[in-house]
C-alpha cells in the first residue's frame, strides 16, 4: 500500500526539479545570450548542486531549504532580466509545509 504522504512528498520534489530545471535553462540564456554576468558559473553551479541535492533529500524541511536557496537565484535572473526589459520567470514554488 502506497503512502499518500510520502507520495507527495515525492510529487512536490519532482515540481522542485522541474523548476530548478526552468532556472538552469534560463541561466544559460541569461548568460549565453543576454551577457548576465555570472562569475566562474556560481548561480548555474549553485542550481546544479540543489538538483543534485534534491535526489537524496527525506524531510519536507530539506526540500523547504532547497526551495529557499532556488528563490535566491530566481530572484538574481528576475532582477537582470528586468533590467534587460525582459519578462521574469515567476515560477510557482511548492508550499511544502501541507506535505
């Protein structure tokens, strides 16, 4: 018998995912083809790591960590690309703490 817990915990990860997903490919368009400066790759490294992270995680409060630090680098590309006169991401984060 399957979890109705744990198999939402696993739905909102995957939600995690695909967003860190948006962000990396958003990055690459920032930097590749808008000039963001990105020193030594730090925001990209950064998301890559939280996807990484994000496979071995067990607790809401770790994905909630995870979140946060995503919410960072979101709000570093929403601010260059309004500054650029471009549209920002305003991805939908999980509300975890209902998991």
């Amino acid at each position: 018998m399957k979890d109705p817990k744990f198999e939402k915990f696993l739905s909102l990860k995957d939600n995690v995912i695909e967003n860190l997903n948006i962000l990396r490919a958003n990055l690459n368009t920032c930097t590749e083809q808008l000039g963001m400066d990105d020193p030594e790759s730090i925001l990209y490294n950064k998301t890559i790591e939280l996807i990484d992270d994000i496979e071995a995680i067990e607790l809401t409060e770790e994905l909630d960590e995870i979140i946060i630090k995503a919410q960072d680098i979101e709000k570093a590309i929403d601010l260059f690309l309004a500054r650029e006169g471009q549209n920002t991401l305003g991805l939908t984060w999980p509300d975890v703490s209902s998991a």
